[in-house]
C-alpha cells in the first residue's frame, strides 16, 4: 500500500527536481501519445526539443526562440511577483493588448515625423497602458473587496474588443484599403523595435525581459518590498503583525505585472508583429501563468520556463510540419507539462511510503 | 590532372544534382488558421491540398501546419517551409498578409501565394481570392423567397469589405423578390468560435429571424437553428450537408482545388508567374450545393437561373440602379460595379440598418 505522508519540512531537492521530473514525464507521456497517433515517438520528441536548438535550420530558429520566449519571460516575472504574495492576476493578456494600443497609438500619432524620443515614449506609453488597466482590479480589490481573478480576467475580454475597435476605427491603416489593422511599424524607422543586432532576434523587448529577471531577483531577495511579499505568501498573518500594508502591496503587485505585461505588448507590436490588428494577442498572457509555476516563481527559473515553452512552441511547429502531427496533440502535449509539474509538487509536501501504516 | 580530377567529380556531382532535382517532388507548403476539422473555411483548404496530392501523386509532396496565429507565428511557420526546401507556399487567412511578403522577399526561389490579400511586394508573390458575393446574391434570392417573418438574421465576422459585399449582395437579391425583407446583422468577432456563433444564431432567432445566414466557418450556426425549429440556414464555405435538407437547405462552397493544382502545375513546368486571381461561379471556384427540397421548386429554379447567369457573365451581382445607405448614388440604371471599389468596400447599400462596426 502506498501512502502520502506530509513532510516536516518541504524537501528542498524535491522541489529543484520536480521541473526536470516534471518534463522527463512528459516526454515520456507525450511520446506515448505521439505512438498512439502512428508516429515514431523518439523522432517527434527530438524535433520538439532539438531540432530548434541544434538542428539543421538552428541559426533560424535559436533568434526565434528569443522572440517567442521574452514576453513569455516579461510578462511571468511580473505575475510571480503577485502569487508569491497570493494576489492572482489572471488578466495579463489584456493588460498585455492595452500595453500594446497605448505605445503604438503614441508611435502612430507621430507618424510620418521621424524623431529618436519617438520610441521611448511609447515605451513610457505601453507601460502605462498596461499599468492602467491592472489598476482597475486592484483599486476595486483596495477599495470594494472585489475578487482581483475575476476581474482582472473578464477586462481581458474588455481589451479585445478595444483592440477590434482600434484594428477597425481608429487605429486602421488609412492606406490600407478598407481592411482592418494599423500601418506596419516594422515600416516606420522611429517606431521600429528591431533586432539590435540584425538576425540575433534581439530586440528590446529581450533586454526589458533580462533586466525584468535581474530586477526581480533583488527585489525579492535584497529589498524590503520583496521581503513583504514573501511574508504575505507564507504566513498572512505574520505579515500583519509585522505591519505589511495589504493594500499597498496589492497595489504594487498588480501595478508592476501590469507595466512589464504592458512593456511586452509593446515591444510585440512594435516590433515581431508589427501592426494592431483584431488578432493580434495569441495567448501570451496566459502561458505566461504556466511559465510562472514552471519556473517556480523563482526569477531564473522564470527564464528557464519562458525558454522551455518557447523550445515547444517552435519544436511543436516544426513537428506539426515535418511529421504531420496534428496541432492539438502539441497542445495536449504543453498541457501535460504544467499537468505533470503540479503532480510532481507534491512531492515536495509530501513523501510516499510504502508498506502498512503504522499503528499510532 | 589533379584539375581534371576536380572538374570530373564536380561535373559528376553536378549531373547528380541534376537528377536529384528531376526526381525530387515538388514541395508545396500549406499555412491554415484553424484546425483542419473546422467544417469550414480551413477544411476546404485541405480539401484543396488533398486535391494536389490526388493530381500529382509521387511527384508533389505537401506539408501543412494549423491553427498558426497571425503575426510573428505566421512568419515562423512560413520560414520554416521555405528553409525546409518548399517550391510553392500557400497561406490562407488575410492576416499572413506581411508576413508572407516578408518571408518572399527572403526567398526569391520560392513561389508565394496569400489567399484574400492585396499586397504583392515581391515578383514571388501572387494572391488569389474568391467571389464569394456571387454565391451570396443566390443566398439572398432563396432567402428572400423564403422568409416568412421577412427578418433576415446574418451572422458577421469581422466588418472587412469581404464580408460587407456578402451582406450587400445578399440584401440586394433578397430585397428584389420581397420588398418587406429587413437584415439584422450581428457581429461576433470572429472566424471560427463554436459558442460565439451558436449564442449569435440565437439572439437573430428570438429577434424573429428564420433565414440565417452566416460568414463564419463553424457548424453551431445549423445545429442553433436546428434546434429552434423552423429555421433555414446555409452552409458557409464548406458544403455542411449533414444539416439538410432543412435547416441547410444550400451552401457556398469553397472550391480550391482546380487553382492549387493549376498554380502547382506552374511551378513544375517553370511557367509561374505573380497574379492577382479573383475568381467566382464561372471559373468554379465558388460552388453553389444542391438546394434541398425544402424549398419550392419554383424558387430553386430561380436560384439556379441566377447561379447560371452569374456563371456565364450575362449579369453581375452588383447591377445598378444601387445607391448607397447614406442615400447618394453609387451605381446607375445597368451600370456594373468596379473591382476596385468592391475591393474595398466599407459601405451597406440602402435599405440596410445600423452601422457598419468601426
């Protein structure tokens, strides 16, 4: 018989293990659906994870990995920094969109003016953007007691009809024969966010996300604020004796998740993508909650996580492409990791025992 | 003789390349925006692909990948196909319009063709579209033929001239033989979302609407009006006869396939060229499905008159005397409209309530 038995202390190699274990398990689980579908299980998992880092095409697909990991990376640092104090923001994707409308409305305003501050104002913009619409949850949660979750969740729906209305109204590209979306600022130099150096994928948006992991790592561990929320998280009630204001942290908390989601927006839309167009958010928003417990709210995990869903984004494609695998076996396969992580979780809690119970 | 040796083994090398290239199949790449089981607009596509392989057997290879966003995930996906040594690429939603033209000015060899787009920057690039309005206008004459509440619900995508043609010339030929139709026209936002549609099939059924007609690619638009009673609807893109003979009692379908293996055959005997194709009835291309026995003979017969004039060239959907909503003239007494303005067509024709979304 086996039994859970509840640590004394949570195992502190169980909980560094439990990713690796995590993803060990998937591949396994992952490469049994793959030869239930008819095909070769070792094959689809290579593709997955080496073919994008090593493969023939790598000096492609290594950039790319960059572009599809940093807002991932951006926008889960500022999540982790929320549910470690037990304040959930779920509504990153449309803090994530106002980010993006805010800087590129700035940066469209000005076009065809071409000017160095150009840029940097929309920065400044789609940090605010993102920075507003967090606000409201969190004011609402200050001042009414309202569940943050649900709120911040339902103002993503808000934000995609801001984003249709702006692809279709205000924002659309006047020459652009009617159809919806905004000029392309990849085609305007002051508001481009291109590679700093060509071909590398690295764009601003990848330093902003560097700097969000080094920023996030000595909050947490050398400042004061990082400590208040650590408390918060572990033990709420140690943190009122020890006079952490509840109200001022949740405001910080939602407040900074919403700039660096609001940052991310921008520097997708200014840069990779573009152009405000109706589609235009893909989920970010959301993986970035997976990156978030993947990473183990740990800043450098954060960075590992965002990597690992990238690797399996772009390996998923590739697979889809050179094997024929069906899209939706790579998303039951990104959905066994986070799966397989939180079972795994367990085992840092607790420890299996085998054998009779004994007798108390 | 060193040199000699060098040349032999290159010319070798070279006559192998050379047979290599003569038996390698041609790749042809397939980008699509939803899953290939959409029932709908994605599933024609593949239809279209199954199509090139059943033409071309051995010699063509093709690959696709679905449900590919549009944006930086379009232009990775479509990168990939031609670093992967794709000969004729596809992309097949209006948004993975720059992001094909930027992957076609990387590879100059490679042959691009974006369904719905407008833009050709490069001389790889060409963009193919349908009529899809023509279908549209025999939509219009069984709806209008067949509507007893005389409201006509219509389920909108996104306010794109595509689908503001649709509505027009559904609304032109259902007003001309009823003169009491009325459209209301809902927004849901969206190409392909099961439960949008199905709740805006609703809302137009219990607004007293028992035509539906639809822009968006999934079923639950037919299984909504199924489920109401005495509703009619027609199959979008792809044929949806599981629903007839009522509520389906037609469709416009989607034929892609004589196009995907016209263009693929221009890759292989080297004849490709960049074009702009806009294709309807007559070309084959938009297919009209059999119209059930739910509706009167009289009217098929009617339906079907239309559907052969449209083939043949002798009427164009937009005929005028049309004039606009706002109430200034756009087309005279048989006067014909241009590509250009249908192209980019942002207005509802008179008659027609409500705004067009901005």
């Amino acid at each position: 018989m086996i039994r859970l038995e509840k640590r004394p202390q949570p195992s502190k190699a169980w909980s560094l293990a439990t990713p690796l274990v995590a993803v060990l398990a998937t591949m396994l689980a992952g490469g049994l659906l793959f030869a239930i579908l008819g095909k070769d299980p070792v094959e689809a998992i290579r593709t997955i994870f080496w073919e994008p880092l090593f493969g023939e095409f790598a000096f492609y697909y290594r950039p790319q990995l960059l572009v599809k990991g940093a807002p991932l990376v951006l926008i889960a640092i500022g999540l982790s920094l929320g549910f470690k104090a037990g304040i959930w923001n779920i509504g990153a994707e449309g803090q994530y969109i106002m980010g993006a409308l805010f800087g590129a409305g700035v940066g469209l305003a000005f076009y065809p003016l071409e000017a160095w501050y150009i840029f940097p104002l929309m920065v400044i913009a789609g940090g605010f953007g993102g920075w507003l619409w967090a606000s409201i949850p969190a004011y609402l949660k200050v001042r009414f007691g309202t569940n943050e979750i649900l709120v911040s969740l339902m103002l993503v729906y808000v934000a995609e009809q801001f984003l249709a209305s702006m692809s279709l109204g205000l924002m659309k590209n006047p020459e652009g024969f009617g159809f919806p979306g905004s000029r392309n600022l990849q085609q305007y130099e002051s508001a481009y966010n291109a590679d700093l150096i060509a071909g590398t994928g690295m764009h601003w948006g990848v330093v902003a996300a560097l700097i969000a992991v080094i920023f996030a790592y000595v909050l947490l561990n050398r400042h004061m604020t990082g400590y208040h929320i650590r408390l918060t998280g572990e033990a709420p009630r140690a943190a009122k004796f020890a006079g952490v204001n509840p109200s001022r942290l949740i405001l910080f908390c939602l407040g900074t998740s919403g700039i660096l989601a609001g940052l991310a927006g921008l520097f997708e839309v200014s840069g990779p993508s573009g152009q405000v167009s109706i589609d235009f958010n893909v989920g970010y928003g959301f993986t970035a909650i997976i990156v978030a417990f993947l990473g183990r709210l740990h800043p450098v995990g954060i960075l590992l996580a965002g990597g690992l869903m990238a690797l399996t984004y772009i390996g998923g494609d590739i697979a889809q492409a050179n094997l024929q695998l069906p899209s939706s076996a790579i998303q039951v396969f990104q959905g066994m990791l986070l799966f397989f992580l939180l079972a795994f979780d367990l085992l840092t809690n607790f420890r299996l025992s085998f054998g009779k119970p004994e007798v108390a | 003789m060193k040199l000699t040796n060098l040349l032999t083994s290159a010319a070798m090398a070279l006559g192998l390349a050379t047979a290599a290239v003569a038996e390698d199949p041609t790749k042809v790449g397939f980008v699509y925006v939803g899953p290939v089981g959409d029932g709908g607009w994605t599933y024609e596509h593949d239809q279209g692909r199954k199509a090139v392989v059943a033409e071309f057997g051995d010699k063509v290879e093709t690959v696709y990948v679905e449900n590919v966003a549009e944006g930086p995930d379009a232009e990775r996906v479509i990168t990939q196909m031609a670093l992967q040594g794709a000969d004729l690429i596809f992309t097949t939603s209006f948004g993975y319009m720059d992001p094909t033209n930027n992957v076609a000015a990387k590879f100059p060899d490679v042959k691009f063709e974006h369904a719905t787009g407008y833009k050709r920057n490069t001389e790889n690039v060409s963009t193919y579209s349908a009529r899809f309005y023509e279908g549209r206008a025999v939509q219009g004459t069984i709806a209008g033929h067949m509507t007893e509440s005389n409201i006509v619900g219509y389920i909108g995508s996104y306010p794109i001239p595509e689908v503001i043609r649709g509505i027009n010339s559904a609304y032109i030929h259902a007003k001309k033989v009823n003169p009491d139709v009325e459209f209301k026209i809902v927004w849901a936002f969206t190409w392909f979302d099961p439960a949008k549609e199905a709740d805006a099939a609703k809302v137009l059924i219990e607004q007293g609407a028992d035509v539906i007609l639809q822009h968006t690619d999934s079923t639950a638009p037919q299984a909504a009006a199924q489920a109401a009673g005495n509703v009619i609807t027609f199959g979008q893109a792809s044929d949806m006869a599981e629903y007839g003979p009522k509520p389906r009692v037609s469709s416009i379908i989607d034929d892609w396939a004589p196009y995907y293996i016209a263009r693929t055959k221009a890759v292989m005997d080297g004849t490709w060229t960049s074009t702009d194709t806009w294709d309807g009835i007559g070309a084959g291309m938009v297919g009209i499905g059999e119209i059930s026995d739910a509706v009167p003979a009289e009217v098929k017969a009617e339906a079907l008159a239309l559907k052969a004039a449209l083939a043949d060239g002798s009427y164009h959907a937009f005929t005028g005397p049309i004039t606009k909503q706002d109430g200034s003239a756009w087309l005279a007494d048989g006067e014909t409209a241009d590509d250009g303005t249908l192209a980019g067509m942002n207005f509802y024709v008179e008659g027609i309530e409500g705004d067009i979304p901005q």
